[in-house]
C-alpha cells in the first residue's frame, strides 16, 4: 500500500514511461499513521494493488499512443493520485475498456450550453467515434453504499465507546443517505443518545456495547434497490445532450462502493442492471416533474442509453458484469454499427434494448 501521493506516483512512473515524464505534483497522505486509519482509502486500497496500477499504467500508454496530450494525462493522473480517486478511477476505468477494445473515441469534449441541458455549457468525458458520434459521461455507481459507510465512520466518531449497527435493508436511495448526513444527522445523533436507537425508513441505526463479535443483520434486494434508484440518472441530467445520441456510463467496482453488486451472485446484478434502466427509461414517460427546463419526460428520452462497466481488474475467470441497455424511446438512438462494435469489441458485454419488454 502507498502511504503517500509520492509513493503510487512513484509505483506508476515504474511501469509506465508516460507517467515517468510528468512532473511530480505536490505530496499528500493517504494513511495517519497516529491514528492507524486512512486518510484517503481510495488512494490507499487502489494503489497498494498490483494489478491495478498496471491497468492504469497501461492505459495512460496507450493514451499517449493515440495522441492525447500530455497535460490532458497529468491532470487525470493528478485528480487519481489526489482528493478525486473515486471519480477519476471510474473514468480511467471506462476509457481503459474502450481503448483495451480498440474502440475510437475522444476524451473531453467541450460542449455549448444549446447542446446539453446545462445552460453554461460543460465537459463531457467522451465521444465514441465508431459511426455516427455517440456522447457519453461516466459516473462511478455505488455511491449510497460509500455512503452508508460515511455514515457509520461519523456515528462512530460520536460515539466512540459504542458499536454502531446500521441493520435493515441495504437498499436505501442515495438521497435518503445523503439526508442522514447532512440536514438530518444532528437529529439522529440526539435520538441514539436518547434511545440507543433510531429508525429511518428502511433502516434501524442502534447503539450497542462493545463486543468482541458484532452482528448485524441486512436485507437485499435488486428490484427494490433499482426503486428506490429509479430517479438517480436525472441527478447527472446536465449532461444530457440535446440533439444527439447520448449514453450514461456506470462504473461498478467493489471499492467505489460497489461492492454488494461486483461480489454478489451475478444474477442478482444482472437483475438490478436491467431493471434500473427499465425504470430510468419508461417510469417517468409521463412525468412534468420540471428538471434544467425540461420535464424528466423529455429528459428520459435524451438518454439513449445506460452502459455498466465492471472495473475490477484482478484476474478472474468469471465474466465481468458489463452490459449496455438502449432506450426503446430514445429521442436518438445510436446506431447498429455503434452498437454492435460495442458488444463485438467488449468481452462479457451484454445487450439488452427491451425490444420486447416496451409497453
């Protein structure tokens, strides 16, 4: 494990000769060693593992082998290394896939505030340049499990002479963890130091004695996960693009808060998958729900389509969990050749564009 900033940069400029030539930028502290905890355990899990770091090295060569400048690679290299691991990961993650599968695309794009639903305009992280243009931007999927450990680290914080066990069902939406975080975390602290225990929806927060085997005790289900999700894809509607083909990107991996859907049976996560992007697609056809403008039925047809990426990248001989989903009422499909070079060009990619299943 790295310790420091210094030291993955380090462990990367060894096996990649792109990441040699950058400068160095300044140090920072993954782990306290007072403390004997991590200061950022992203950083720390993704550097300390081998097979990682030659992903990431490989994929900045191959960055540099299709003409993206060197700048570009340093900022993405110093986002990873710094406070933004969690998202930056996820990108390298989803352009690795692309450029491990031979696929043209172009990182970056700037974009008009006519273009997308963000009226100043924005970045999106690509373009794929197989046919027709295809947008995209990548998010890692996840985030309600991080933060649900969030929650846990605080709880403890304030009160370090208990066990926190969070216990009920795993499946609570980001929105509801967020809450408890934020606005209504001062509330809850003040209930478990009352009570010794607190319900919130789905979930029941308790404090218990110290021992030395704690048990908590936590319900799963996919479909009830991707209910109480149905609506998170309009969280990123800014970058929905106006008048072209346009696909969200979820990257899936067990230290980005993905770890229930990347360890669980695959079924499972393929039940989820699917039945997310069925919701996303036709749950809200009919929904004025006003969102950047426009209403999230007019939003949902501007996605064209849902893509997870799985990015571990331990060797494994199961099939990864990859799989692209198209919108029966995209307002702009992609196309068949889009299509079919994405599921020719990706190992364990499946397809699934409801052609059956639109009603």
């Amino acid at each position: 494990m790295a310790k420091t900033r210094h030291e993955w940069w380090n462990d990367l400029a060894k096996l990649s000769t792109v990441v040699a030539e950058l400068p160095m930028p300044a140090d920072e502290d993954y782990w306290d060693t007072g403390k004997n905890q991590a200061l950022n355990a992203v950083a720390y899990n993704l550097s300390g593992c081998p097979d990682h770091n030659k992903s990431i090295a490989r994929w900045v060569d191959e960055m540099r082998n299709q003409g993206v400048a060197l700048p570009q690679i340093g900022k993405l290299l110093s986002d990873l290394t710094s406070r933004n691991t969690y998202g930056t990961f996820s990108e390298l993650a989803a352009y690795g896939l692309l450029l491990d599968a031979a696929i043209p695309f172009e990182m970056q794009v700037p974009m008009r505030g006519t273009a997308i639903l963000n009226s100043n305009g924005s970045d999106l992280d690509g373009v794929l340049q197989i046919g027709n243009p295809v947008y995209f931007d990548v998010k890692a999927f996840g985030l309600h499990e991080y933060l649900a450990k969030e929650l846990s680290r605080k709880l403890s914080q304030q009160f370090p002479s208990d066990f926190v066990a969070i216990g009920g069902s795993v499946d609570v939406s980001v929105t509801e963890m967020s809450h408890l975080l934020s606005k209504d975390f001062t509330a809850l602290c003040a209930e478990l130091a009352k009570l010794r225990k607190a319900i919130r929806g789905a979930l029941e927060i308790r404090l218990e004695a110290n021992q030395p085997v704690q048990l908590v005790i936590n319900t799963a289900n996919p479909y009830e996960l991707a209910k109480n999700h149905a609506d998170y894809a309009f969280k990123f509607a800014k970058q929905f693009v106006r008048r072209k083909p346009f696909i969200l990107v979820f990257v899936i991996h067990p230290w980005l808060g993905g770890l229930r859907l990347s360890t669980s049976q695959s079924y499972n996560t393929k039940q989820f998958m699917r039945s997310f992007a069925r919701r996303t697609f036709m749950q809200f056809r009919s929904d004025r729900t006003k969102v950047l403008g426009v209403t999230r039925a007019t939003a949902s047809k501007l996605l064209s389509g849902i893509m997870f990426v799985d990015a571990r990248q331990k060797p494994t001989t199961k099939p990864r969990n990859h799989a692209l989903y198209l919108n029966p009422y995209a307002k702009h499909p992609i196309s068949d050749l889009d299509r079919d070079c994405l599921i020719a060009g990706i190992s364990d990619m499946e397809l699934d564009d409801f052609q059956y299943d639109a009603y």
